[in-house]
C-alpha cells in the first residue's frame, strides 16, 4: 500500500469555509491550493467578524478571522510550546488536500503532530525525511522527544555515504531506498491507544513545495500507518 492512498482518500473530502464580516475574497487566496470552497456568510456582527467551516454540509466549528489569517504565517516551535489556537485550526481543516506549501508551512504541521504526541507521551510516531542530511538536522529535537517521553519514535530516510555514526542514536532508524521514502515527507502518529492518531503525507513536486494532506481522521491514520509499516517490512525483508 503506498502513501499516495492517503491522499486518494482525503481527495473525496470536500470543506466549505463560511466567512461571516468580511469579503470572502480576503480568504480565497489562502485556500487556493487546498480543496476547500470559501464562500461568504450573513455577517451578524461585523465587530467580531468570524468563519465557519463545514464538512459534507454539516458544521465543524467557527473560528474567528484574527486566528485564522496568524494560521497562515505559522509558528516553528517546541512541543511543548504549541499555541492551543493552532492545534485546533489544524483540527479544523485537516483532511484538506493541499497542492503546494512550503517547507516552512509543513515543517509547523510536522510540529503540531509531534507535539500531540510529546502531550500523550506513549504510542509510535513515524518521521519520513527523506534524506539523512534532513534527519541530521532534527535530530536534538527527535532525541529529545525519545528521553523526554515514552515515545517509540521511528526515522525513515534513503541512503546515502557518510554523516555521523546513528548506532547509539534512541532513535529507531530505517535507511532504506524504498521509492516513498525519496519522494515523501511523513509525520504519522499511532496515538498511543488514545484518540490522538494523526498523520501529515506530503508529496514533493518542486524544491520549496508539497502537495499532501495533514489528517486526525483514524480511517486516514490507518492507511498511512499501514503504508509505513509495509516500508519497514520491505527494508526488514531485504536486510
């Protein structure tokens, strides 16, 4: 099963952002790269304009306008420093297909995942890097994750001649030519047998930029859990 699957299925999910007092055209741009429909709202309160986000024509939630332009330019932090407002914007609008974000924009995502899993502290988080030098790069942060947490963390990257020695590292790691782990960036969390499963797939298509998806859907997880899964099993079965 490859990681493209995951995005497959979240393709037939479709989001409609309802913005109430103000022009919905202030947010089109935002969401042209994800399969989301903005539209424009009655405006009941103009001094405290807000949006709201359906899913299959049901309500997800609202979410005022001020908190959803800063989610645009979002913060790189620690786990432990995660604004609350951000996790539950992620909420909000995952399973939205993404055609292009930057590293940057994933690389916030990729925190928000890992620090739902520093906040449930057990459970598996899966990391996809694509390349070792990108793993070398997070490393005191994964490292961290592992001493300071019951995590079992895993790292995924394809081969490459020299770098530092990764044998004492406690992170588990799985260098293996496998074709998705050259062309994918993954954060897939288990939950840790509570309800937290989450995962992002994101597919590279240009040196700055990404096509995938973010999801806390356990149908989605499911897929991408089993996609990496089969990752390791191939690179076990080749030695």
């Amino acid at each position: 099963m490859p990681l493209a699957d995951v995005l497959d299925a979240a393709r037939a999910r479709q989001k409609t952002l309802v913005v109430h007092g103000a022009s919905a055209d202030d947010f089109a741009a935002y969401f042209e790269s994800r399969n989301v429909d903005v539209v424009e709202g009655e405006p009941y309160d103009e001094s405290a304009p807000f949006a709201t986000v359906r899913e299959d024509d049901q309500f997800r939630a609202a979410v005022s306008l001020t908190d959803l332009r800063a989610y645009f330019e979002p913060p790189v932090e620690e786990p432990d420093d995660y604004p609350a407002a951000t996790h539950a914007l992620h909420e909000l609008l995952d399973d939205s297909v993404f055609r292009s974000l930057s590293h940057r924009q994933l690389l916030a995502t990729a925190r928000e995942i890992e620090d739902r899993a520093w906040r449930t502290g057990t459970g598996t988080l899966h990391a996809g890097f694509q390349t070792r030098a990108a793993f070398e790069r997070e490393l005191p942060h994964y490292r961290r994750l592992v001493e300071e947490t019951a995590l079992d963390v895993h790292a995924y990257f394809v081969p490459s001649p020299g770098g530092v020695s990764l044998a004492d590292e406690p992170v588990t790691v799985h260098e293996t030519p496998h074709p998705d782990v050259g062309k994918f960036w993954f954060v897939v969390f288990d939950g840790g047998r509570t309800d937290q499963q989450c995962a992002l797939v994101a597919e590279q298509h240009e040196s700055d930029a990404f096509r995938g998806v973010w999801t806390y859907d356990s149908d989605l997880v499911a897929i991408a859990l089993d996609a990496v899964s089969e990752v390791a099993a191939r690179q076990s079965a080749s030695g």
